[in-house]
C-alpha cells in the first residue's frame, strides 16, 4: 500500500510539471511587462520619455503584461487540463477535453447554488470586501479576517471564467485533474451492448466527467468553506511559526526532489491560502507566488511581501552560488588526467543550475555516490530559506530560483523593493561553504564524484533515472500481461514498423500501411474483424461500434516496448459448423418482422451497394436503396438509440429488439454533417412513417462517393436471414423487407 500510495503521489507530481512549465514564460512576459510600464521604476530611471505611457514601447510593454497576467488569472483550469493529461495513461487529448468540461460543469453547479441559496448578492461581495480590505492595511498582516457570510469567508466568492463561483483556486483545478483522470482511466476502453456501443470508449469519458462533477459541485458548495478555513488556519499556523517555519519549509522542498515529489508540497503554498492570502489594488489574492505576482503589477507596492516570497527567495543562494562551488569541488578533487573532461560537464551543470534554476544534474551526481551530502545540502537549502527570510529578501520567481529570475524579478526592481543585495552577500558566504565541505568531505570518504571513478568506469554526471535504476536494482520487475487482440491486429497489419498512419470511424478501423503486401486478412478477421477492405495502402478492418474501444487499446499496445516485438500469431482455418438438422417437422420459413422502405428509391439487394463493407455484409445483411426523394422516415415503430456526431446515420431498436442502422450515402462521414438535418434525438420514441432525417441530396451527390442509402440490421442471429419484399422502385411507406427465420 505504501509503494502504491508513493508511486501515485510521483504521477501526481509529475502531472503537475506540464501547467508549471508554462510559469516562466508567464512570468517573463508578466515581469518584463509590469517592470517597464511601473511609472515609478521609470522615473528612477529616467526612462519616462523613452517607455512612458503613450510610447510604442509602452504599449507593446502593456501587451506583454496582459499576456503574462491572463495566465496566471487563469492557472485553475490550466492546471485541470493539465493534471488530467498528466495522470491519463492514454488518450490524453480526450481526459483534457473532460477535465476542461468538468472544470465548467463543477463551476456552474456552485453558481446555480450560490443563486438559489442567496448566498452571494453584489451588496454582501462589496462589503465582505471592503471590510478586509480595512482589516488587511490596518493589521499589516498578509492575512484577511474571515467575514461572516452564510459559512462563506470573506473574498470566498469570485469570476471563475465568467462564472459567479467559490473561489478555490489552483486547488478546485487540482481536484478537477485528479477526478476527471480517474475516470477516464477506468472508463476510456469501455465496452457497452451493441444497442448503446456508440457511445463507449473514449466517448464515454466526458459523459461521466459531466454527470460527475453535477455532484462534485453540490458537494463543493456545502463543504469548500470549511475546507477553505481549514486551509487558512494551516497557513496562519506556518506564518506563526516564524523563521523555523521557513526553515522547515526549505528543508522539506528540498529533501523531497529525490522523490519527485517536491511539486506536491510547495505547489499549495504558491498557489492557495496555504501559502497567505493578500489584498492587492482591492482584490483578494491567495498564494505566495500569485500575491508576489500581483504586488508586480501594481504600482503601489513599495516592498514586495516578504511572508510571500518566504516560500521561494530562499532558492536563489543556493542555486546560484552553493550549487556551482559544490561543483568546483567535484573539479578540485577528480583525478588530474580526468579534469578535463569533467570540467566540461561539471561547468556545463554549475552553469544550468545558474541561468535557470535547473539542478538536477548536480544534485542528483552527490545523490548518487553519497546521499549523505544530500541530507547536508538539505540543511543548507533550508538555511537559505530562513536567511532570507530574517533579512526581508522580497524577490520572487517563476519556477526556477536561478540568475534570470534573480534578474527580472530582484535586481530589475530596485534593492528598496527587494533587497536583493543580501541574496549576493548569502551566496557569496554559500559558495565558499559548499566548496570547502564538499572538498573535505569527497577527500575524507574516498567518494566517487565525477572523475574519481576506476579508470575503465565512465566519467559522467547522474540524473534521475540512474538514481531510480540504482534504487530499484535487484528488484524484481513486473512486466505487465500483453493484450494479445492488439498483437493480432498489429500482426495482421504486418507488424508496427509497417502501420503508417491509424484511425477509426464509426464502425471500422481505417490504417494506412507501408507495404499493402504484408497485409493478412486471416490474422484480421481471427482478431474479430467482420471483414477488411483493401484498396493498396489504404486498410479498413471493420469492427462494428465496439472499434473506438478497439482503437484505444490498440494505440495503448503500440505505445508499449511490447509492440517492438515480432509475436507469431496462428493461423487457424474456422472450424466447420455442427450439421444442420435435415429433418424438420416444419422446414417452412417463418417471418418474424417486415419493415418498410425508409425512403423513395430503387431497392436492391444489399450485395449491390457501392461499399464493400456493406456490400460484403460485414457491417450487416439489409438492403440498399438509391434514393430519388430527399426524406428519411422510420420503417417501424422503435427507439431512436444512436444518432451518429456527423448526422450521416441512425440507428433504432424495434419493439423486437431488431438493431437497424440507416447510413445515408457512402462515405459521408467525411461530409462532417452537412447536408444532413436530423430531427430526432438519441433516446426518442418514433412510429412507423415518422420523419427521421432531412437530406440535401444535391449536396451528397457532388460531395460523397454516392448517395446510395445502405439499411442493415447489425443483430441477426444464425438461424435469422433477410427476405426483400419487394425490389425496383418503391415508396417510403411501402414494406421493403423483412426477417425470416
């Protein structure tokens, strides 16, 4: 359970690097912006002539700012998106699109109750407001009062992309990510009866992501309060902890980067009340990063908050000075016919860690040969923390701690804003201490950093994956069990390096292949294909309505180190059926349901249809009419149980359980809906001659293949076969065919 609970915590934190990447160029556009347009900064400067307002600069500068600042008002649902994607295994695009919806669907239940309940009106915003406003300037304090308003604390209500909802932040998208990859990880491959199969796989997923969140955000709505008090006691309580406070806070963030799980814990403090809530130019804001980024962009600010950037100036010494020294040891101490090529390494890394913040290369080289010197730089990187905090260091980052943000977001704003001068002084006192200890302690221990190793070892620098490998070795693996339909399909495809491009439709797989020759339909049809179309490169391999659970699992195989691998699948002849009973008491064929023509037209039997695959009754045995009037009506009393996304077919149940699909034209799915106007809805109850479809068959005629109108029944039994009534010319009220047994 423990490694479980640690390998979820390590996808969740990973999930998280793909909305945090997006940081630094928010914050470069944020902090490029906001610098050059502060009147105050350019005064100082004697810039006022050349950037001031009214100039091109200026405005091309205030652009800037509202780039940057559009990203951080909107990091919520960035982050749903994000997380989601981060933590589905597969079919990425799909858990975006739910998260995007359940992020929208949550929101809006909370505002529909917000309204019912009268819990928010303009009158009580603006006062709650106010009201913390006075207590926040008259305190001093980063911290606003919480003001009574039916359970909600005051700033509680907001504009969540113009929705009227419960402020909850970065958190509420968090909570949207997780949930939303939940679910499409259980539900992405599922398969429904064939009446509702449409409606499986992939298709499903933002389906149950909507009906989801409708109670999500009742549930939300009655408890974020409490959750939301809670989470500014824990932050009243780590402010109120003081310099130790930080301390801690720097020692754990950086004793967690082994894991990966160093996300996990500092997000919530840049991002929400975790980390103080603030007002700024009249507008409550919660999170050390976003209160710091806020304070950016006012014009008012004459400090930047110290108790938020607490929980990120402490980076900038180590990073920026401890790390380099700790690397020119590791020079000093390699072997001396080993220097020069380590020192190319060793500056390359030192430099990285500098520029942009990025350690991991030097971090995890001492990681690696001697974790206790890890333990020592965790100590030290929460030192720095608590240095900076003792010395009312004011400068924040994007993500990274290294000379670009030192630059733009310290030294850019002026020593009275930030006091940035003391982050140089620290570093200086780091960079000597990491050199000298790091120096005694690789000599003392005989440790093996770069350039110490054998002669016949390799001189190189470790990363994560060498770390996890090292962690892991002699641990058995668990290979996971193959999915054997994939294999076949692949097989049948002639293998994966032969699959050039692949997709599906509503009823079959359509793959382009390298070599047509290396097709083996055999393989195709054993994998429970009802039939495979062929035309050179171009495959289709018909599945029915099941194909998108089809295609889901077998992009997921392909993706898999599995797929590399040659499997040769038998090939076995279809075994021959038991013998029919000859003598029957009553051989006579007996008719279980007639159906009527859905349309004017020429009725032929389906062989005759211009499509293979219906042609060859791979999708199912009917007919096919090639229409002369332009109005489709139900040949019987049924429900409507599928209307296809591009309104190019229907499918209805009889009152029998007869499955019918009415495809209008050949290859229309292509037409992405035009030309077609579909007056049902899935789930309708239609009589025999109602209306279905409205067709524009000049449209069909200059855009599709042809405009012949195949009619199946896709659930014959073996005993069950089509009997046509009546072929040639026919009226839509005319019985066309019909079901004998």
């Amino acid at each position: 359970m423990k490694d479980k609970i640690f390998g979820v915590l390590q996808r969740v934190g990973r999930s998280f690097m793909l909305p945090i990447a997006l940081l630094p160029v928010a914050g470069l556009l944020l902090g490029i912006g906001g610098s050059f347009t502060n009147e105050t900064m350019l005064e100082s400067y004697n810039l006022i002539g050349v950037m001031g307002p009214g100039t091109i600069v200026n405005d091309i500068l205030s652009i800037m700012l509202a780039a940057g600042n559009i990203i951080f008002a909107n990091l919520p649902i960035i982050f749903a998106m994000g997380v989601a994607i981060g933590m589905a295994k597969q079919e990425k695009a799909v858990a975006a699109l739910a998260g995007v919806i359940g992020f929208f669907v949550m929101h809006a239940v909370i505002a529909a109750l917000i309204k019912i309940t009268g819990t928010y009106t303009p009158e009580t915003l603006l006062i709650a407001n106010n009201l913390g406003q006075i207590a926040a300037e008259s305190s001093g304090s980063a911290f606003v009062p919480i003001i009574a308003n039916k359970m909600l604390p005051s700033g509680s209500i907001s504009d969540i992309v113009g929705i009227t909802s419960l402020q909850m932040g970065v958190f509420g998208g968090i909570l949207v990510g997780l949930v939303t990859s939940a679910l499409h990880n259980r539900f992405y491959k599922v398969e429904f009866p064939p009446v509702v199969s449409f409606f499986g796989g992939t298709r499903f997923v933002p389906i149950i992501t909507a009906i989801a969140f409708l109670f999500i955000g009742g549930i939300m709505f009655f408890f974020w309060p409490f959750i939301q008090n809670g989470i500014y006691a824990i932050g009243g309580l780590v402010i109120a902890s003081g310099y130790f406070g930080t301390f801690i806070y720097g020692f754990i963030e950086r004793a967690l980067i082994p894991f990966g799980l160093h996300h996990v814990f500092y997000l919530p403090f840049w991002q929400t009340g975790l980390g103080g809530s603030m007002v700024v130019d009249g507008v409550l804001v919660e999170g050390a990063q976003n209160i710091f980024f806020a304070q950016l962009a006012s014009p008012d600010v004459t400090h930047f908050s110290v108790e938020a950037t607490r929980f990120m100036s402490g980076k900038f010494p180590f990073m920026i000075f401890g790390l380099p020294g700790a690397a020119l040891a590791m020079y000093k101490c390699a072997k001396t016919n080993k220097q020069k090529a380590v020192g190319g390494l060793l500056i390359s890394a030192a430099l990285t860690a500098m520029i942009t913040g990025i350690t991991e290369p030097i971090e995890f080289t001492f990681l690696f040969v001697a974790p206790f010197l890890y333990v020592i730089h965790s100590v030290f990187a929460g030192l720095s923390y608590m240095f900076m905090h003792i010395l009312n260091v004011g400068v924040g980052m994007t993500f990274s701690g290294g000379i670009i943000d030192l630059a733009l977001f310290g030294i850019l704003q002026g020593n009275a804003k930030t006091n940035w001068l003391y982050i140089v002084l620290v570093g200086v006192g780091y960079f000597i201490l990491y050199y000298f200890l790091f120096k005694i302690l690789i000599n003392k221990f005989n440790l093996k950093t770069p350039g110490r190793e054998e002669e016949d070892e390799e001189t190189k620098l470790y990363t994560r994956a060498d770390y996890e490998k090292g962690k892991n070795k002699g641990n058995d693996q668990n290979v996971e069990s193959s999915d054997p339909g994939s294999a076949m399909i692949v097989n049948g495809l002639g293998g994966k390096s032969n699959i050039s491009d692949l997709d599906s439709c509503a009823t079959r797989l359509r793959v382009t292949v390298l070599d047509g020759k290396k097709v083996d339909e055999r393989i195709l049809k054993l994998s429970g294909a009802l039939g495979v179309i062929q035309q050179g490169n171009g495959i289709q391999v018909i599945y029915g309505p099941k194909v998108t659970v089809i295609k889901s699992k077998l992009d997921e195989y392909l993706e898999s180190s599995e797929s590399d691998q040659e499997t040769m699948i038998p090939v076995v002849e279809k075994l021959p059926a038991k013998e029919e009973l000859t003598e029957m008491k009553d051989n006579k064929a007996k008719t279980l349901e007639i159906f009527a023509a859905p349309v004017d037209g020429d009725l032929q039997s389906i062989t005759e249809a211009p499509d293979e695959a219906f042609s060859n009754k791979m999708v199912g045995d009917g007919i096919v009419i090639f229409p002369t009037g332009d109005t489709i009506n139900a040949p019987c009393d049924a429900e409507v149980t599928m209307v296809f996304p591009t309104n190019h077919a229907i499918g209805l149940t009889s009152l029998n359980g007869t499955e019918i699909l009415i495809h209008v034209g050949i290859d229309t799915v292509k037409l992405d809906g035009k030309g077609f106007e579909v007056l049902v809805k899935t789930g309708d109850q239609v009589k025999k001659g109602d209306l279905l479809m409205k067709v524009d068959m000049n449209y069909l005629a200059d855009h599709a293949p042809s405009t012949a109108i195949p009619i199946v029944v896709t659930n014959l039994t073996e005993d069950q076969k089509i009997k046509v009534i009546k072929s040639g010319a026919i009226k839509s009220s005319e019985d066309a065919f019909a079901i004998e047994s």
